[in-house]
C-alpha cells in the first residue's frame, strides 16, 4: 500500500493544530501507520531537506525545523502522497488554494505549518529517516 510521510511544523505543533491536520487526513480515508513527537537535530534535518542544500533559504529552513518538536506521521492509502499534497495546498501558504491546510494553518513560506512527500519514491526514503520498521502498523 502507497504511503506518504507527513510532519507537522513547529508553527502548527506551537499552535495546537496537530490534531486537526491529522483529523483532516484521517477524514479523508488515509490510516495513520505511524506517528511520532521528536525534535529533529541538524543531522535529520540535512538529510531530510538535502535535496535544496545550498539554496538561499536552506540554512534558516534547517534552524527552523530543529526549533522545536515536531510530529511525524506516516499516512497509508490508495494515491495517499497525491492526495496530501493536494489538502496540503502550495508551498507559499499566501497563494495557497482556500481551504487547503497551509492556506488555514501557515504563516508564511517557511512556517507552512506542514511537510509532505511529493512523491513515492521520496515517501519510502523520508520514511526510513524517522521511523525503524517495527514502528509501523500497516493496515
Ligand atoms: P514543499 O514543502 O511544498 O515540497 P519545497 O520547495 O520542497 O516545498 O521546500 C521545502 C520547504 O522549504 C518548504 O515547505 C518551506 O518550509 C521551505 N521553503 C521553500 N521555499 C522557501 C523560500 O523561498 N523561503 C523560505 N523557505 C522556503
Ligand atoms: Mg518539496
């Protein structure tokens, strides 16, 4: 089964939404498999984000993301990485499609309130970052 890991942002976590952007994704049929509060250090987080090493915004995204606790949650259903990409809504939470949760619970491009996979491959990769095997509980 297709699964997407997601992480709930500093913002979103300081503001008490962790639990609305999990229901919103639970509402739309996806099964949590694994869920997890932890502070990133700057390791994961080079890891996690290597793709944009060395772009202008890449030192502050990392400093942001180790801040302070996060959730990681891994999502499993059919087209689920499509599917939260698109309840996510763009990475600009200002240009984000109404309703869409970083149109709701962003602040601005960075603080975007949420992380998910853009695609399957990246999913299986993310997920092996934060979560061992034995974490997970596939339905
Ligand atoms: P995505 O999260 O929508 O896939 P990416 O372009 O992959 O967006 O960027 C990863 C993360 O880096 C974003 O979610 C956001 O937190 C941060 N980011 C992206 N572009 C900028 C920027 O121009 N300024 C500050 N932070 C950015
Ligand atoms: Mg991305």
């Amino acid at each position: 089964m297709e699964r997407s890991l997601v992480l709930i942002k500093p913002v979103a976590m300081g503001t008490g939404r962790g639990g609305a952007i999990i229901s919103r994704l639970e509402k739309m049929g996806l099964r949590v498999v694994g869920l997890k509060i932890l502070r990133m250090d700057k390791a994961l987080a080079h890891r996690h984000y290597a793709v944009h090493e060395g772009k202008p915004f890449f030192e502050s995204l990392v400093n942001y993301m180790t801040s302070a606790p996060i959730m990681a949650i891994v999502f499993e259903g059919e087209g689920v990485v499509e599917a939260i990409r698109k309840e996510m809504g763009t990475t600009d939470p200002s240009k984000a499609e109404p309703g869409t949760i970083r149109a709701d619970f962003g602040l601005d491009i960075r603080r975007n309130a949420v992380h998910g996979s853009d695609s399957v491959a990246t999913a299986e990769e993310e997920i092996r970052l934060f979560f061992a095997d034995d974490e997970l509980f596939p339905g």
